[in-house]
C-alpha cells in the first residue's frame, strides 16, 4: 500500500446513488493525522436517479468508488436555484 495521500477524481456512489463526479482528497497534518474530503456537483436537470435533497439529514452516509473502495462521509448540500454542491467530510479512513 503507497503511503501517498488518496485522491480520487471521478464517479462515486452515496447510498446507492452514482454521481457521474466528484473530487476527494486525503489530507495530513503536520502531527501525522489524516483527514480526507472533496465535493460534487450537479445541475437540477440532471440530477441522479435516486437523488434525495434530504441526503445531508441522514448522518454518515456509505461513499464508495467504483472499483469497491468505500468510507464514511458526512454531507452538507446547498442549492442556488440551478445546481446542487455536495460537500463531502470523511469520516474514517479514506476509501483508499
């Protein structure tokens, strides 16, 4: 296993959702901790099937990569009338 930071940019899923998008990083602190979290986004005309604007109330959701990678997140979204952000805090290792 590399001792390199994760990151992944690419489709995801949450919950069983696929977002077609998504940036995550692993960061490092100076102490040695680590902490990873990244963000999506996606107009309303085309969000996901599946997609539930009440996503963020369920407490730490299941992010997974498409090769069966996956951790704990919490998420925090807004929306400004055309596109939905989806902030994404890890909880956990990353899925790395």
């Amino acid at each position: 296993m590399s001792d390199a930071p994760f990151h992944h940019s690419g489709p995801v899923t949450i919950d069983g959702v696929t977002y077609p998008h998504a940036e995550i990083r692993e960061y490092r602190s100076q102490g040695g901790l680590r902490s990873w979290s990244g963000s999506l986004s996606f107009h309303a005309n085309s969000q996901p099937t599946g997609f539930s604007p009440d996503l963020a109330q369920a407490g730490p959701v299941k992010l997974g990569l498409l090769d069966g990678r996956a951790g704990q997140a919490f998420l925090s979204m807004s929306f400004n009338g055309s596109v939905w952000t989806l902030d994404i805090q890890g909880t956990g290792p990353a899925p790395a």
